[in-house]
C-alpha cells in the first residue's frame, strides 16, 4: 500500500493503513489519501533525522503543520493532513504501542468559512415581481415568496402540504433536519401570493395528492424542478446573478439580523441546533456595514492626493 522505504515510523504506518482497509473498510480513495498524507509526513521526519515513532514529539508535528501552512497549503488540505496524522497515533494509543499521543494538542490554523451570496431587499423585491399570468407563474410566485419569507430549506419548501400552511393564523408547520417540526411565521406578501395558488391549485391537484406545490402533472414537486424555475425567474427578470432556494434563506436570515440584532431569535427561526451555525450570518452582517461604511463615510475611502 506504501511505496516507501521501512523504517520504525513506515512499518507502523503500514500497519495502520492495513488496519483502515480491513478493519474499518474504508473505500480506496480515503485509503489513498491517508496514504499520501502519511508518506509526506515521514518524508519530512526522515529529513530531520526522525526514524522512530517513539522519537516524534508534538513540537516536531506542529512544525510539520506550520510548515505546510506557509507553503500556502490551503486550509481544508492542511486540516486533512492533520486528521491523518492525529487518527495514526490514535491507532497506537488505542494499540498500546505508545503512551502519550504527541499530536493531541497540535495546533491548525482555523478553516476560512466562505460567506454565503446575499441578496439585497432590492433583488428580492425584483425576483418577487414575477406576473401572476399562468399556472407555473402563480405557483412559482407563491413559492419564492414563501422561501424568502419564512426561510424555507429546499427539503422543507417541497415537503410542504397544503395543510402545513394556514393563512388565516400567518403560520405555517415544517418539518426540518432530523424529522423536527418547527412552526414559523408568514408575511403578508407571502399570505397573499398563496391565496392565488391555492385558487389555481384546487383545479389542478391530483385525488389524495396532499403536496402543497404542484408540478403540471398534478403531482408534488421536486427539488430539482424547484431550482430550474429559480434559474428561469433570475434569467427571466434580469437578475443577473444564479441563486438557489438556500440563497433566499441566506437573505432572509441576514435581512432579519440586520433589522433585529437578535442572534437567538434567528437561530430558532431557521431551526439551528447550534448558534455556531447561526453566527455566520454575523459576519455576513459585518460585511454588509463595512460595504455601507466604506461608501458613505467622508474619509473610509483611500485619498487620491
């Protein structure tokens, strides 16, 4: 499996991949990959003179790590890198074969966590303007409404049946990640948009189809014809940009924090079990007053002097 010259550091090295194929049955391409991570980090040992696992130290892994992250390494390589090195000596641990793991407390420069693409009111405003002139239109309408409204994941807008929304209470019940209901509230617009479809889908609903949203056929719609019509209405109305259903949830959530202030309430609203998750949409915030502050305050910009 390795094509490297046995030291101490390879013999075990082997061992342990051999202990991944058999044991634990990982596919090949993660075999490879703990492979290829391994012989790199032996290659470096062996340059510094380091030929037996009882010699490595934390000092000499978080070296290793660092030095990577000045090649400019990027961040997810470096982060997989180091998981095969911590997941080798938790196999010697968990062996017997060394007492102290020498790579528990190694240090990993932190992931950059790419913001999500936020609309703004004006574009949502814009991709709300859809004409309610047919029946793919006044469905479409209702439903990108009702995901910028209510913060909708993709799973959630097409599992909607017609009795999950009720208009008369501006509520509507959803079933999100982990099969757990969560009731939300629904704007005016929204309310409105739906008293449409609902007209329009009373006449071209199926016998005992409960979906909410139809395709032309009758039947309840699917994800993937959620985001062709997405696609069709940014084209159609001249976004000029390519959002999908979580783009709208992403806007909906950053335009309630920038209104509220109120991380908790948001993070209920979209149902996050962890407010780490939540704490995106701060940054996103952030961003958004920094692009405000450095167009409207009188000396944000660079002089030309």
């Amino acid at each position: 499996m390795m094509a490297f010259g046995m030291t101490d550091i390879a013999d075990k090295v082997q061992d342990f991949l051999v202990y991944l194929k058999y044991e634990k049955q990982y596919s090949s391409a993660t075999l490879k990959n703990y492979s290829l991570d391994l012989i790199k980090f032996i290659t470096y040992l062996k340059v510094i003179n380091i030929n037996m696992v009882s010699q490595i130290t934390s000092d000499h892994i978080q070296n290793y790590i660092n030095k990577l992250n000045r090649s400019g390494l990027i961040a997810t390589s470096l982060a997989r890198k180091t998981s095969s090195i911590r997941s080798f000596f938790n196999y010697m641990i968990r062996k017997k074969m060394i007492k102290i793991n020498p790579s528990k407390k190694i240090i990993v420069p932190k992931k950059l966590q790419k913001l999500p693409y936020i609309l703004s009111i004006e574009q949502v405003d814009l991709l709300c303007s859809i004409p309610s002139s047919s029946f793919a239109s006044i469905r479409d309408k209702a439903m990108i409404e009702l995901m910028y409204s209510s913060g909708l994941r993709l799973s959630e807008i097409t599992s909607l049946n017609a009795d999950s929304v009720s208009p008369k209470d501006r509520m509507l019940s959803v079933i999100g990640k982990g099969g757990k209901q969560r009731y939300l509230p629904m704007g005016m617009k929204a309310i409105q948009a739906l008293n449409k479809w609902t007209l329009m889908r009373s006449k071209h609903v199926k016998d005992n189809e409960e979906a909410l949203f139809l395709n032309k056929f009758g039947n309840r719609l699917s994800n993937r014809s959620v985001q062709i019509r997405l696609d069709y209405w940014c084209k159609s109305l001249g976004l000029n940009c390519k959002i999908s259903p979580h783009t709208l949830r992403h806007s909906c959530a950053t335009h309630l924090l920038e209104s509220s202030g109120d991380l908790r309430a948001v993070q209920e609203f979209l149902g996050h079990e962890d407010i780490s998750t939540t704490q995106i949409y701060t940054n996103v915030d952030f961003e958004h007053l920094k692009s405000i502050y450095i167009k409207a305050h009188p000396r944000a910009k660079e002089s030309k002097d």
